[in-house]
C-alpha cells in the first residue's frame, strides 16, 4: 500500500511542478537558456503512423500527436507555455497579456494555463468592426476564456493592423502598471525566443522515442505545419 501511495502521490505531484531545464546537448550553444519550465501539458505526446493512401512505395508517415497534450490547453500551445509562464512568475508577475484572434486557441491556453499558476490573464481578441462593441459570448474558446476568469478585451481588426500587437499590448501594460498590477506580456501565439524553447523539447522528445520505444524507426524528414495571421 505505502508504495501504491507514494506512485499516487508522483503522479499527482508532477503536475504544475516547477522543474529545473536543462537542454539538449545540441542546443546549449543557444542564448538566453531557460532556467525553469512548469510542468503543464501530457508529454511525452504519442506518435502514431498515419495510415494515408496512395502513398509512394516504401514511404511511411507519422504524426506526432500533440492533440493529446490536455484538451482544454490547445494541443502544442502548451509547449510554449511551459517556458514562458514559469518567466512570467520569475519576474514577479500577477498578470498576463496576450493577443490573438476572437477565437485563438493559444489565447485559449495561455488564459487556462494562467489560471492553473493563480495568474490573471487578459485578452485582446481581434474581430470585426461591427461586432467589436458587441458582448463576444460564450461559443467555442470564449467560453472556457470566460470559465477561467480571463479578462477579455476586443479590438477590431482595422485597429488591429494600423496599430499592431506589440503596441497593443503595451498600452494594456502601462494601463495595468497605473492600476498597480505587475503584468507579463505574452506576444502573438507565444512566438518568441522564449518560447521556442517548447519546440526544442519536442524535437528531443522525438529523438527519446525513436530510440527508446518505435523500434529503431528512423525519420528521414519532419514537417511542421504553422500559420500566422497579419
């Protein structure tokens, strides 16, 4: 029974545990390194072989299942999180910004994952001109930002481009600096120095389960689909 217990309580503990990184010997080259992640998604994600017609003789393909890394964080949005909310803290954060459209499932994540660290999230959501004074309702993401507490915030995607993200949330920033909140801004997908970091773990998850649980299967190549909205 006391071991029983004592694998509960692992498998329990390891969830949001603050955990020291230490990065792959091929990336250490790279600065600034990380010094802490927070353990927020499922990982190792799965990789699946992806049975596709018509495919060219002798060519497998693969997925790597990133879906599976908790439903209510948004599949590989987490990765970047990790790294980029334990930054947050370190600073002494009680607040975080991010933009991104009116249904953004990093915007989504990031305002789930700040509620698991106690964090405030606030959102400016890009949509269209006649629905920006409009109450954006409970469908799809809004509805888990609004479960969650996030404050949201929406901007038409006119403003959105003659003023761009990055002053955005700037100005969101000093507005919650005058109100006397400490706040942390997360850019657009969490795409920063930062938050590559998340997608270097993946890559060495990879190399861990090829080696260690697929039978020695080699990929010749990986592609990685993303997007970005100007």
């Amino acid at each position: 029974m006391e071991g029983r217990e004592a694998k509960t309580i692992d498998l329990v503990g390891g969830f949001l545990a603050k955990k020291a990184y230490d990065p792959p010997s091929w990336a250490t080259h790279l600065n600034p390194i990380p010094s802490f992640r927070y353990s927020l998604g499922l990982f190792p994600t799965p990789i699946h072989k992806w049975n596709l017609p018509n495919l060219p003789e002798d060519t497998e393909v693969w997925i790597k299942r990133d879906d599976l890394t908790g439903m209510q964080l948004s599949g590989n949005k987490v990765r970047k999180l990790e790294f980029l909310l334990a930054d947050a803290l370190a600073r002494g954060a009680d607040c975080v910004i991010t933009v991104g459209g009116i249904q953004s499932n990093h915007c989504r994540a990031t305002a789930v994952a700040a509620r698991y660290l106690n964090l405030d999230s606030y959102l400016i959501l890009r949509t269209s001109k006649l629905l920006v004074n409009e109450d954006p309702g409970l469908t799809g993401n809004l509805l888990v930002e609004r479960l969650v507490g996030a404050n949201i915030e929406l901007v038409s995607k006119e403003e959105y481009a003659k003023i761009g993200s990055v002053a955005l949330a700037e100005l969101l920033e000093e507005r919650l600096k005058s109100e006397g909140r400490k706040p942390y801004v997360i850019p657009v997908g969490g795409s920063n120095s930062l938050g590559t970091w998340g997608y270097i773990e993946a890559i060495r998850e990879i190399e861990q389960q090829t080696k260690n649980s697929y039978g020695g299967v080699h990929f010749d190549d990986i592609a990685a689909a993303c997007g970005r909205f100007f």
